[in-house]
C-alpha cells in the first residue's frame, strides 16, 4: 500500500511539472497552442507583434524550401518558395530572416541580403562578397540580425549556433568569432577574438581541434548584441556600432564539464570513438531576450558513451532534438537567478513579448495534418 501511494505521488508530481515548470522565483506556464495547417514541416524565426504575424517557412523537402507567414491561429497567410534562378530570387540558401523595421521582410544569405513584401515579391536586393560560405538545407536557421536600423542595415553575417570555422585546427587568438556587413562602406568585418573568452586565456596561441560556435541575439530596442560561445561561461553586451563592452554576465551552469579547467582542456570534451565522433560534452545553444530586463541561457546537457549507446539502441531522438536535455538559466538587470527551468514537451523556438516562449511541440509517434507550437510564459511567483 505505501509503495502504491509513492508511487501515486511520483506520478502526480510529473503530471504536475509537465505543465508548469518551477525555479525559485520564476514559473513557465503554457498559456496556449498553434496548430499551423501544414504537412510539411515548420519553423518560425520571427514575431511581429502589431500585426501579430509570424514569419518563417515550409519545409516541403524534395519541393524546397517556402518562405511563409503565419497568422496567430496557425493559418499559413502566404508561402513562396524563392531559391532558384529567377531575378526576384535567391542563388544561395538562405540562411536567417526576419521582419525589418518598415516591417517587410528581411532575408540574408552568405552573399546577399534581400529585402522581400510580405507576399515575398522583391523590394531590394544587396550583394557582397563574403569571407566563407554557408549552406544550409532545411531553410533559415534562425533570427535575421540587423545590428543597426537603417534602410540597408549593418548586419550580422555570422548565424549563432552555427559553425563558419574552416580546416581541422584553430588558434583563439587568430579566430574571429563573428563576421558582419558594415552598412558604413560596404565592408565585411571580424570581431571578437576567441581568446577574447574565458575558457581560452591561456591558450590563445594554442591549436584547438573541437568546435567553438558563436551563440547571440540582438535587442533592437536597446542597440545591445548579447553574446556568449557553444563553450563558455559569460554573455557579454556589446554595443554593436563600436563593439564596446557594456557588461559582463558571468553564467554558472549547475553541470557542465567542459568549464571544469580553465582554460578549457580538451581532455574536458568527450566524443564517441566512432560513427562520425559525435560529441558529448555540454554546449551552449540559444540566448532569449525577455521583458522587464530578462535574458535567458539555453543549453544542452552532456551524457556519457553508455547512455548514448542506450539512447541510439532504444530508437530514441539524440540529445540535441531531445527537450530533456536542455536547461534554460535566467538572468534579470545582468544577475543569474537561481535555479534552471526545462520544458520537457518541445524545443524552445523563440522569445515572445511578454516574456513568453514559442516551443515548437516534440511529436512522438503521432502523425497529424499540422504542426503543433507551445506557448509559455514566464511569471513571477
């Protein structure tokens, strides 16, 4: 009987948490759904919150890639497919977009930026010639970054959470974490050095073999780029006109081997000794942007060979799709808040106003005529 009442207990603790997520002064609640009506599959990448318009794509596969908006109940108001030869078209995948400040739609590639109507009908296109290229089948990774507000933007070229290193080897203090168009004169810069980070003041002219991704977001209301790396232990604001330092965030993950040493040792970041070397160590993933002077961390936690062997003989999703993985830290007026927040029904999509989430519903087995998305808000307990 008691082992039934624990039992008991544990499952309606669970059922309890699945639906309202809990760290010392903080609470994520869902507060609604989107059901997009497509079979194809979803991403949203940007919010206009006046008209209450998403943008983003389908990915219809073998078909390419649509851009599309989305109204707030789901429906697809327009889709265009717009890579391919045409004159009003890309030549490259594209690689973010997002809504302008006119409120049209912007859309980079690794070798223009296109500005398109919200029917996708070109208004401007400019080209230039970047440093490395990118390519990126499955459609935009993530949120066009405008690093100023003029009709052809200064912007950055760099998409987070992504890699541009080219060869096996790097050297911190030779590595530029993020490249940019400069409006200005029409230049591609390089800034921050990797040795620049914590984890490689004392390396930094060392060779490092894994891989360092840039992770950043922008507040266009405040001109701030807030930024950190895939392994690191501080977001740092910029302001992106001078790139001077306006502040420091120091981040404590509650786990996170890499940071054991620093500098950081390589011996700190495991992979498998086989099947393309997938690595197993903890990362930065995605920094949030909220209301009332909130940022948010996400990262992914690390497993070791015998779970990962697990997970792959058990069909199950890696680490890096899989929402269980993933601990989002909180920081209000540039101080970390206690505890950290997983939201263990989907992957967060994006930040809303205010101080919601876009999640973008795991699936399981199901196979429906849409694309469920999560709304969750962020309250003060």
């Amino acid at each position: 009987m008691n082992n039934f009442l624990i039992k008991t207990a544990l499952f309606l603790s669970a059922t309890f948490l699945s639906v309202t997520l809990f760290a010392q002064g903080y609470t994520f609640k869902k507060v609604g759904e989107i059901r997009v009506e497509s079979l194809a599959d979803v991403r949203i990448r940007d919010y206009d919150a006046k008209r209450k318009i998403f943008a983003g794509f389908l990915n219809k596969r073998s078909e390419g890639i649509e851009l599309a908006i989305f109204d707030e109940n789901g429906r697809v108001l327009t889709s265009k497919k717009r890579e391919g030869e045409g004159p009003e078209d890309y030549r490259m995948s594209a690689l973010t977009m997002g809504f302008s400040a006119d409120g049209n739609i912007w859309v980079q590639t690794s070798m223009e930026l296109l500005k398109y109507d919200l029917e996708f009908n070109l208004i401007k296109k400019t080209s230039f010639e970047p440093k490395t290229t990118t390519v990126i089948y499955s459609g935009p990774r993530s949120t066009f970054v405008a690093l100023t507000n003029a009709d052809t933007p200064s912007f950055a070229l760099t998409i987070s959470d992504v890699s541009n290193r080219v060869g096996n080897d790097i050297i911190p203090s030779k590595t530029f974490m993020l490249d940019y168009f400069d409006a200005n004169d029409g230049k591609i810069k390089s800034v921050i050095p990797l040795s620049a980070r914590n984890g490689f003041k004392g390396i930094e002219n060392e060779k490092f073999s894994s891989n360092v991704n840039a992770i950043f977001t922008s507040d266009s209301k405040k001109n701030e780029l807030y930024f950190t790396t895939s392994l690191d232990n501080e977001i740092t604001v910029y302001n992106p006109i001078n790139w001077h330092v306006i502040k420091r965030i120091p981040v404590k993950h509650e786990s996170f081997q890499a940071l054991d040493d620093i500098p950081i040792r390589e011996s700190n970041l495991p992979s498998m000794p086989s099947g393309g070397r997938p690595v197993l160590y903890e990362m930065n993933r995605q920094l949030l942007v909220f209301d009332d002077r909130i940022l948010g961390l996400m990262y992914v936690k690390g497993e070791s060979e015998s779970m990962y062997e697990r997970r792959k003989s058990e069909g199950q999703p890696i680490r890096f799709y899989d929402p269980d993985f993933y601990s989002l830290i909180l920081f209000k007026d540039g101080v970390q808040l206690p505890g950290e927040h997983t939201i263990s029904t989907g992957l967060v999509e994006m930040a809303l106003p205010d101080n919601k989430l876009l999640v973008k519903a795991s699936l399981g087995d199901e196979e429906p005529d849409y694309i469920p998305f999560e709304i969750w808000q962020l309250v003060e307990n």
